[in-house]
C-alpha cells in the first residue's frame, strides 16, 4: 500500500516524454490534482480569476487553454482571498475545473513600481505600446525593505504591505495548484549593484516563504534572478536549485531587447535542473515563443493575446489583422481559413468588424476566444514536431 506522502507526490509530476536532438526543445506533461497540462504549454493570464474579454466558462471549452494564471495582488488589492478561501479557493469560486497558477505580488513590485514609473516592460523594448516616459510618474511601491513591499494601493490608495508570509498565506487561500515565491522584480533600467541586491533580498524572501505553511495541495514555483549579468543569474540558479521547489521559474528583467533575453536564458540553462519544468515569467508573444522553446522553456505566460483581441488584433495564419479597419467591411470569411475554432466556424471578418464599428461587447469575446484557440493549435502542432524530432 502506498503511503501518504507517496500519493501525494504522485498528485503532482512533471514527466518529460520527448527531448529534441536539434535544439533543448522537450514535451512533457504536469499532472495536478485538476487535470494535466501537455507542455510546452502557454499560460493565459486570467487577471482576477477570468480571461479578460467577457468569456464565459462554456467560452472557455471553445478556447482548449490548459490552464491559466492569476494574480495574487489584485485579490488582495480587493481584500477578497480569506472570502475565496471560505468558498472552496479559485477552482470553485470560478467553477474552472483546470490547473490554476497564481503568482507571487512579485511582478508587481516592477509594475506598479519601476515599471509604472518609466512606463517599461520587462523586457525595455518588447512592448512598443509602452515607449519609456523621460519623465517618471508616480510609483504605487512606497518602499521596498527587508520586511516586504509597502504599497499604495492602486484602488482606494490605502497601504498595502506585501511580506513573503503574506504572499504565501494569501496564495494558500487563493488555492491554486502552483504557487511563486515572493520576490523583487527588477527594472531593464537597474545596474549590477541595485540588481545584487534585488537578488539577495529576494532569495532572503524565498527562505522565508518556504517556511510559511500552505495546503498540502499546492506545488511551488521558485524564482531565478539576477537581471542580465551572467555571474548574478548562475548564482540565483544555483541557489534556486537547491530549493524544495516543484517547478522553476525565470523572472526579474530580461534586458532592452530580445536578443538580451535569449543570452539571459541561455547562462540560466548552463545550471538549471533539467528534471523540473522552466516557467518563462511574462513573456509569451507569438515572435518569440519558436525561439523560447528551443531554448527548454517548458511554460510561459502573456497577457498580450488576449489584450490585442479586445483591441481588435486577431492572431492568423497570415500574421495578425486588425478588425477594427472598415475595408474589411467586404469580407465575408472566417478569421483564418485554416482555424477551425468556433468563431471561424460562425462569423466572418464583415460581421466582427462590424461589432467593433457598433462597440458591442461580443467583438472582444469573439477575437479572445479565437486567439486563444489559434495559440493552443500553433503549440498543438509544435508538440507533434518536437515528438517527430522536426522542430
Ligand atoms: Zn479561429
């Protein structure tokens, strides 16, 4: 008979089913307590528990997302977790029978802190939309200490403080199935001394997050940091490695272009464990995910797909159309020929077009549902190519 810590284990486990001989691309599969998730797999981020774009749990059968990950922050920013806790956690307060993630209150330390300030991304150029500010703007990070993040929140404006015990008490209400520790995101702006001692503070952090209890069934995620110095990121990953983690995360800043982030990955991989999955924090976009693959990441996360879709962006086969241009007023056929997801089974560009010409709320739930199908069908196919050792 199998013990209980045994079957406890066996609740959770990343097995890798097929390592590429061409590049450090691999499938696997993570297997949680509410169903697996084939990787490489694509993360959709449901910011307070649901896909932005009015989807409703019946769209998100239409969508084939494996999962999906919200933050932490903004249910304490509501004050919501303990009520959560008291209906069941995540799963049954949104009837989403998937794996959850949650994330730390992490990322947000950059985005409502230096991130907001200089209007950046993680990554300083990857989000052209956000062209950085030559005059700062207010934070809504007061401090940053050995204690935690003092907050302003961006709500009501009362003082947040987010500690580590906090973050991973406010995750084991929440209850998801995979948890982050809680750490100091840095800016693509910090130098190597402020990026030090970012990581110095958040691996203190790590120690005491993986000191607070949480639910025997949650699995965690650590955190490599280190910005985008070599010697920083072999540290962290070291260090991270050595942590009683399920899975392993890269976060903190991945530099001022794309070309910085494939370096930053690539000394990480010198270290890493390779028996456990490689989350990629935040980034996601369709021109990098062929490239992140190949270099082992076995999970990512990016708000971007759903975000163009409620702007009017759809991801095809032919690169992305803007539905919101009237000359598509003519065209009646499907987003993609080549998609067969419910949207391209029952509307065509004239009709979506014309709900964003009228602003009817339908437009961005019918692009969201789309895009979100048109990226689990590009990772669908990759999977089969890694398996055929094509890829
Ligand atoms: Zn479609």
């Amino acid at each position: 008979m199998k013990t209980k810590s045994e079957m406890q284990k066996e609740m959770f486990k990343f097995e890798i089913e097929k390592i590429s001989k061409k590049s450090k691309a691999r499938t696997g599969m993570i297997t949680t307590p509410h169903g697996k998730v084939k990787t490489p797999a694509f993360i959709p981020v449901a910011t307070f528990g649901v896909i932005k774009g009015g989807l409703d749990f019946k769209d998100y059968q239409k969508t084939k997302t494996q999962c999906q990950i919200t933050n932490t922050f903004h249910f304490i920013d509501l004050d919501r977790t303990k009520e959560v806790e008291k209906i069941g956690g995540l799963h049954k307060f949104f009837n989403c029978n998937k794996p959850i993630f949650t994330d730390s209150g992490g990322f947000q330390v950059f985005s409502l802190g230096k991130g907001a300030e200089f209007g950046l991304g993680k990554i300083g150029s990857i989000f052209p939309e956000q062209r950085r500010r030559e005059k700062p703007s207010n934070s809504l990070v007061k401090r940053i200490n050995d204690r935690g993040v003092h907050f302003k929140s961006p709500r009501d404006g009362r003082e947040i403080w987010l500690t580590p015990e906090s973050s991973a008490l406010a995750q084991k209400e929440l209850g998801a199935d995979f948890i982050y520790l809680f750490d100091v995101c840095g800016s693509p702006l910090d130098g190597k001394k402020t990026t030090k001692e970012e990581m110095e503070l958040s691996h203190e952090w790590f120690k005491r997050f993986l000191n607070t209890k949480i639910s025997s069934n949650q699995r965690i995620f650590g955190i490599i940091q280190g910005g985008i110095y070599r010697d920083l990121r072999i540290k962290s990953t070291e260090f991270v490695n050595d942590l009683d983690v399920f899975g392993i995360a890269i976060g903190g800043a991945l530099g001022k272009k794309k070309e910085d982030m494939y370096k930053t990955i690539s000394w990480v991989n010198e270290k890493i464990d390779w028996q456990k999955p490689h989350h990629l924090l935040g980034i996601g976009d369709l021109d990098v995910m062929e490239k992140i693959i190949k270099l082992g990441i076995d999970l990512f996360d990016c708000a971007l797909p759903t975000r163009i879709a409620r702007h009017g962006m759809a991801l095809t086969s032919k690169g992305p159309i803007d539905l919101k241009k009237s000359i598509l007023k003519d065209k009646f056929k499907p987003l993609d020929r080549n998609c067969d997801c419910f949207v391209c089974q029952n509307y065509t560009q004239a009709q979506i077009n014309f709900f964003f010409k009228a602003k009817e709320q339908i437009a961005g739930r019918l692009l969201t549902i789309h895009n979100l199908y048109f990226i689990e069908t590009l990772l669908e196919k990759i999977r089969e190519k890694i398996a055929e050792n094509k890829f």
